[in-house]
C-alpha cells in the first residue's frame, strides 16, 4: 500500500498501517491491514480531532485486528 500521507501503526497489531486524510472540514483516518494476499481489511475509520490517537479508537482497531487474526487462524 502506497499514499502520500500515512504511517505505520503497530500498536494496533503487526502490519496496520494509518492513512490520514486531510480535508477542508477535518482530518480523517483510516486504520487498515493489507498483509495478507486475500484482502486489504479496514479496521477502523474516524474524524481525528485532537494530536493523539485516543484509547477508544486504538481499542477498536485492536479488537478488529485481534478478530481478523482469529478468523485468518480458524480459516486454515
């Protein structure tokens, strides 16, 4: 995955990378996985409006990860 504007966000889980977004009415982010040859999984987006990422939007990229990998895992 290529942009102008995101970063690694391992925080989240291995491989989650963060893409911002910035338009006139805000700055947005999109949290995804695009690792595994079948899918690039999105695992969260939001309006970003403070410096730092909050607990609550890190946890809800978590928990998706966490059940993207479950998932991968009962698949096989």
């Amino acid at each position: 995955m290529d942009s102008d504007d995101w970063k690694s966000f391992d925080d989240v889980g291995a491989g989650t990378k963060e893409i911002r977004v910035r338009e006139a009415i805000g700055i947005y982010r999109v949290m995804c996985i695009a690792k595994f040859e079948e899918a690039v999984y999105v695992l969260h987006c939001f309006q970003k409006k403070t410096e730092v990422t909050s607990k609550q939007d890190k946890g809800i990229a978590e928990a998706r990860y966490r059940a993207v990998v479950n998932a991968r895992k009962t698949q096989k």
